[in-house]
C-alpha cells in the first residue's frame, strides 16, 4: 500500500513489548489484544503500558475490543496515575500479515471519536514469524495510516518526580500529558 510510509518514531518501554509477546503466545493459535496506554514525548507517543482485554468474539483471525472497555480501562489507570492517557490499541496476528482492512478502518474510527480523544491513534500489531512475535505499528494521522518506528525506551519515572526534576508536564484535554523528557535507553 503507498499510503504507508517509513517514517515517525514511537517510544515504547521494555515491559510493554515483554506484555504484548507473552498475551500473544498465550492466546496462541487465538488473536488477543487490548489498548495502549502512556504518555506523550515531545508530542510523540510514549507507550508505557500494554493492557490485555479479553475479548468472548477472538479467533484465530478476529479480535475485537469489548464495547466500552476502552473507556473504563483508561479511567481505571488514570485513577492510579493521572498522567496517563489512551494511545491506541493492540492485537495479535498469529500468523505474519499485516494490518487488515478492517484493522485500518476500526483505528480510523477510534481517530475520528471525539471521545477517545486521540486523533493520531497507534495500531500496534504482533505478528508470528518464525515461531516468534514481532511488533508492527501504525499510526493514523490525517486520515492516513503509516508504519512507525518503535524505540525501546525506559519506563515512565514515579509520579511526583517531575517537579524535582523541573521536567514539564504539558496537559492534553482528556489524553495524555506531553512529557518533555528524553526516553531512558
Ligand atoms: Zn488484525
């Protein structure tokens, strides 16, 4: 597809990776998947938390976030740690393709949804290749889709470290804090 292009970066901790790889073996032969959620870096994703979410409909070639589950596992996190907010989602391919069509179509919806309050959500998709699962991520942006590229980053510093440190804490409307802070190798 030429709508996809090689550019953008994505900062994601070693623990998210580590998460999404282990709900996908697991769910094996089945696809499983959940929501993304973290911060902003310099208004680029910072993606510090993988959240699993079981879904009564996956199969081996389906997954769907239960209705409403988006919301209520967001505002659970937000409720521990404020600074969070919803990046996009995840899901397993058990075998190695890409996004599919409806993949795409669901993530440019979730762009479009004033309520999600992410206009330039993550597709983040673990596909099986040699008996393994590697990351594929996408980002919408302008009604577009374009592969991104993830860096492995540390996780997010303890809540209350920010004012010590004189790092700047940006809040977006409903999403996630913009942190101007360099990811830790
Ligand atoms: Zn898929």
């Amino acid at each position: 597809m030429n709508v996809l292009r090689l550019e953008g970066r994505v900062w994601l901790t070693e623990a998210v990776a580590v998460t999404i790889a282990e709900s996908a073996e697991r769910a094996h032969p089945d696809e499983a998947g959940g929501v993304l959620i973290g911060v902003l870096s310099r208004s680029r994703p910072w993606v510090t938390a993988a959240i699993e979410i079981p879904s009564a409909h996956a199969s081996g070639s389906y997954y769907g976030l239960p209705e409403g589950s988006r919301r209520r596992v967001v505002s659970h996190h937000r409720q521990s740690d404020g600074r969070l907010g919803y990046l996009g989602e995840w899901h397993s391919h058990p075998s190695d393709v890409v996004p599919s069509r409806v993949d795409i179509d669901a993530m440019k919806r979730v762009a479009r949804d004033l309520d999600a309050c992410s206009p330039h959500p993550l597709l983040i998709v673990a596909r099986r290749r040699d008996c393994a699962y590697t990351l594929d991520a996408r980002e919408v942006r302008n009604a577009r889709v374009r592969r991104v590229r993830l860096i492995a980053a540390g996780p997010l510093p303890p809540a209350g470290h920010d004012s010590e440190s004189g790092t700047d804490l940006r809040w977006q409307p409903g999403g996630a804090h913009d942190y101007d802070l360099a990811p830790i190798r």
